[in-house]
C-alpha cells in the first residue's frame, strides 16, 4: 500500500522547523514505526525518532499521531490509509524537542527517580526465610506495574502544561506502584513527598493520561489511590486534600455540596476574605448562594448512615477504587471485541 | 421518553439557571424529566478520591432511586456527574459481587437496592442523535442567524472514553451537530476538547487559570460570539474566572458563556425567565443584539 505521512521536523543547528510530506509503498502490516524507518531508509536518512524493542515493551517510540500521543509500533497503518487520511506526525507534548520526533526525557527521568522508584524493605541484612505474598496482595498495584514509561500520558497532561514542575501521571503511577506494594515499609514517608506543592493535588482530573496510557495504566486512578491513603494516613494538609474532605463531610451533613463554605474550607479564612471582592461579583450574580438556611436532601438520614456503614464494614483507602477495577477491565475486554 | 433527571449540585444552587432552562427545554424535546429528589452530591472526583468506598455507595444510592422511577435512564446535565455516576454505574453492573455487598448496605439505611438496570446519560446525548436530532431541528424554529458559537466540550464528558464512549474524545462532533441544527455556526479551536481547570481552582488557582486562559484565548481568536459548554463547572470557571484573567493579563475577553441547555433554549424561543441570564457574570447582551438586529 502507499503510505502518506506529514512528518514535523525540526532541526536544532538551525533551529528551522517545517512540516514535510511522505510517500512511501509498505507492507499491508506495517504500523507507524515500519513506516518510519522506511522513510528513513528511502527517503532521507536523516529524519531522527527513537525506537528498540517494536513491540510496545520498551516504550522508546512515544510520538503523536494527529497531535494524539501514541506509540509508533501499536498503530496500524492500514485503517488510514483506507480512509484517504494523511496523519501528521510530531514530537511528544510537555517535553523540549531535541531533533524531529525525539524529545528529551531527562525532566521526566528526573520525575521518577524523585518517586524512589525502588522497595524499602526495611531491613538490610536477607533474612534465611522468603517472604511468600499471595496474588491478591499483590492485585492492587497489577496496573501501575505495567508501565513502560513510554511518556504518552505526560505529553498530554494539562496541569503539566500549566505547572511545569508538576510530578505527573508516570511519575505519580509509579509512586503508587510502591505505595501500593505490602513489602515497602516507608508507605507514609512517600505519601508525604507526594503531598509536595507540585504533587498529587495538582491532578485537574482531564483524564488526557489515562486516554492515552498504551498500556492500560490509568495514571489519573493511581492518583487518585494515593490521595485515598494520603487522607486514610491524616496526610490532609494540603488544600487539596482539604477541597476532597470538604465534599465528603457535606455529603454527611446535608447532601449537597456546601459550596459557599468550600473556599474558607479549602483555603483558610484569611484567603477566603481577601477574595471578598471577588466573591461579591458572584454574589451579586446569584453565584454565591447563602449557607443559611442549608439546601438539605431529602432522606439526607440515609447518606449519613451510608458513611458510618462504609466506615464500619466497608473497605478502606485506595482499595475502595481497586474493588472496581475488575468490572471496568471487563468494558476494555468488551471493547476490544 | 421519560428519563430520571438528576441535576446534581450546582444546578440546585449556583446554576439554577441550568436547571430552569433544562426543565423548560425538556418537554420540547420529547424528554419528560421525573426529577430525582432523594439524592445527594455524586462526589465529583473529590469524595471518589477521599472515601473511595463511600462514593461508590452515594453513586449507588442515586442510580437505586433512578430504578425506583422505572425509568431505564438517569438523564445527567454536567460532566462530572456524568462521568462519576457512569463509573459507578460500571462497576455496580459488571461485578455482581460488588452490587450485592453496595445494595445490602443501601437496604440497611433504608434506600432501595439497586439491580443494575439503569443507564447514564448526558442531556447533550440525548439530542445530539437520533429522535432528540430530528426533534431539535423542530424545536430550534427561532435560528440563531448564523451566530459564531465555539463549544467547548470539557473533559469529563470526553474521556476516559472507555466510560464515556459516545464520540471520538479527540474528534468530537455532538456540540456542533446541536449548534448547526440550531442555525448557528460552529467554531473550531483545538482547546475545545482540554481542561478549563475548575476541579483545582480553588486549591491551585494559578495553575487553573493557565489551562482556563487557553479556550478563552483561542476560541476569541477563532472568531466566536459566544461559547457553550455541556458543563456547569466549566461554565462557572469560564464565566465567573474570566474577571480574573483579564486582571491577570490586562486584556479585555467579555466571552459570554451560555449552558447548552440555554443556547438550545435561545434557538428554541425560550422565555428570559426561564433562561435566566441575569445570572452570568459575563453579559450576554451582545449575544441576544445580535440576534435581534434586523
């Protein structure tokens, strides 16, 4: 089949960057890497992308496709070029280009190495015996353990974007991956580094990393587990933390989010009165409804007993969003059929 | 067809006008609403991320009395609550374990239990394909004489995909079907599909403003009127923070930012009381001129 691509280039001697045009005949198989190599070996030697393994486990070949992160050796070509699409190829988002499609990852390295991606076992000398940990102890961090640290969900990460220094969606999953892991013993030392100012609570939720993720990792839910624990442990100091408490004590309380009251809740009360005039100008709007009398639920008496049930006999921290994972990985099998 | 509708938080409090244009637009469409009165907040990400356990059993709670209606949808009007719930609704409906322990504590408390036979869906669905289309057309007879809307979808109703999945997250099309049915024409800009930074608002702010100045920019630019969104949190930080962006940049945006349901409304005829403008920080005069210059 003939294949078409737009590549971006960028070359850093001249620093020019332009959009350019390829054809080349390949393989009815072949995916975006084959192509790749192809026009490198066709057409102009010079056009620069990393790879290694080709078989999405080495994670080298992040790049995107239609501005979409993608690896190059998961996408098939065959589909669009049957539908007459010309895609246009470019470098990862949130990382400086250092030539064509190659990004340089050492902000991203430096990420994960701050997560002390390795297991704290606590004790320095091997013990005579083994440790034996059953699979279901070990379920909880099945999904973070998959990454290939490819870079797919950091490309795209809009508090990223914003918030340069921001941890982000590897970074954070592989927390989680020892966070989660019955065999480290500094659970609540790590939660504390990831409750920095650039940490957990910079997630906004745009769910970009887990659309992304080549691997089924679901960043933005291990993120979501480390603010479980972080709150299970105490660690709430964050205002963050402290906006998540709030909702869960006005569900209790009267149903509906307290929502004039979440920004002293959140930020404090010396915050919340330096944004008076501000929240005037949505006061004036209706945007600001009055505490008093509170907007209460009807049958609000359930939601409360609700939370003394789940407290009581219902399961605790992040493992309330691991339950569920089991049922949501039947959808993807489901879809991919 | 009639559809639980649960308006969710900020439609009971600082969007009601979202619910007094969802109420009136409704019926038009077809859509009769049995709104839902014994239900709570759905946790929007923040109880799912503090009390995981404690989410799923609201969640279950507001989908058990969406059952009881006989209803086979709970209709939803914000992303968050779109998402949350259709998580919830997931896990409840392919993991009978789970459903059994989640509807044995609901019986405790004294709430139904819930068998799984609901499903979610956003307003924005329900008439941006099939009948609701057809019957949008009918209903939006007062035009919109070619207004240059920019929609911007938010994220929660996008992705992930995999709970979501009613269009392609990176090229949706639902906004600008209603748009163009209504008469009005849509503007493309590529922040349509990101984050306008609302769930970190209050504890990151700055951070919330660098994503939330990227669709006012970029839509402003690309020509737009006014924009709409499916969402009330996107439309509450694109309306009520755009004061702050223009004291942050020393730029003036004036972007009106109208709820879907009151965009439809407009098209459709809509009474001022029930639309409620009045409510938006920023002005939607220059809109309504427009519209009614010869």
């Amino acid at each position: 089949m003939d294949v078409a691509l737009k590549i971006w280039r960028y070359d850093p001697d001249s620093g020019e960057r332009a959009l350019k045009n390829y054809e080349v005949e390949a393989p009815e198989w072949s995916c975006l890497l084959d192509v790749l190599d192809l026009i490198k070996d066709q057409v102009d030697g010079s056009l620069a992308y990393r790879k290694s393994c080709r078989m999405m486990i080495c994670g080298s070949c992040g790049m995107r496709m239609d501005g979409r992160a993608v690896l190059a050796c998961k996408e098939r070509m065959k589909p669009i070029v049957e539908s007459g699409h010309v895609p246009v190829i470019s470098a990862m988002g949130n990382m400086p280009v250092l030539k064509d499609l190659v990004v340089d990852m050492s902000p991203f390295w430096t990420k994960i190495k701050n997560m002390k991606p390795w297991l704290e076992t606590g004790y320095e000398e091997i013990p005579d015996k083994e440790f034996i940990h059953s699979q279901e102890e070990m379920n909880p961090i099945h999904k973070e353990a998959l990454c290939i640290m490819c870079g797919c969900c950091v490309s795209e990460c809009n508090s990223m974007e914003s918030d340069p220094e921001f941890f982000g969606p590897a970074a954070l999953a592989k927390g989680f991956r020892f966070v989660g892991d019955p065999r480290d013993r500094m659970k609540v030392e790590r939660l504390e580094d990831y409750n920095d100012e650039h940490g957990i609570w910079d997630c906004t939720r745009c769910y970009f990393c887990n659309e992304r993720c080549p691997k089924g990792v679901d960043p933005r839910d291990a993120i979501a587990k480390l603010g479980a624990e972080s709150i299970a442990e105490g660690i709430d100091r964050d205002m963050g933390a402290k906006h998540a408490n709030w909702f869960v004590h006005s569900a209790r309380t009267t149903g509906w989010l307290r929502e004039t009251e979440l920004v002293p809740k959140t930020q404090g009360v010396v915050s919340a009165i330096q944004q008076t005039k501000f929240a005037l100008s949505l006061a004036k709007r209706g945007k600001v409804p009055p505490p008093f009398p509170p907007h209460v639920a009807e049958n609000v008496q359930e939601a409360r007993a609700l939370y003394d049930v789940v407290k009581t006999r219902g399961v605790k921290g992040a493992a309330g969003i691991v339950q569920g994972e089991r049922a949501l990985s039947r959808i993807e099998h489901t879809n991919h059929e | 067809m009639k559809v639980a509708y649960y308006k969710g938080c900020l439609a009971s409090l600082s969007a009601k006008e979202l619910d007094s244009s969802t109420k009136a637009l409704a019926p038009k469409l077809g859509i009769e609403l049995e709104e839902l009165e014994s239900v709570t907040c759905c946790g929007a990400g923040d109880i799912h991320e503090a009390e995981p356990d404690y989410y799923l059993h609201l969640n279950a709670r507001i989908l058990a009395y969406a059952e009881a209606t006989g209803a086979d949808t709970l209709m939803t009007i914000c992303n968050v609550c779109t998402l949350n719930l259709r998580q919830a609704n997931f896990q409840l409906q392919n993991d009978d374990a789970l459903r059994e322990r989640v509807s044995d504590n609901l019986e405790t408390v004294g709430a139904p239990r819930y068998w799984g036979g609901v499903e979610v869906k956003h307003l924005l669905w329900l008439i941006a394909d099939g009948e609701g289309y057809e019957k949008l057309k009918e209903v939006a007879h007062k035009g919109l004489k070619g207004l240059k809307v920019a929609p911007f979808y938010g994220c929660q109703i996008l992705r992930p995909s995999k709970l979501l999945g009613f269009e392609d997250p990176d090229r949706p099309w639902s906004l600008e079907a209603i748009i163009e049915a209504c008469g009005g024409e849509a503007i493309d800009y590529p922040a349509k599909i990101k984050c306008c930074g609302f769930p970190i608002i209050q504890a990151r702010e700055e951070l919330a403003l660098g994503e939330l100045i990227q669709p006012i920019e970029q839509s402003l630019e690309a020509g737009a009127d006014v924009m709409v969104t499916p969402c009330p949190l996107c439309h509450l930080s694109l309306d009520a923070w755009q004061q702050k962006l223009e004291a942050q940049t020393g730029k003036s945006y004036q972007m009106p930012i109208l709820h879907l349901s009151q965009l439809i409304g407009v098209a459709a005829g809509l009474d001022d009381s029930e639309l409620k403008f009045r409510r938006h920080v920023v002005s939607v005069d220059p809109v309504l001129e427009k519209l009614e210059a010869p």
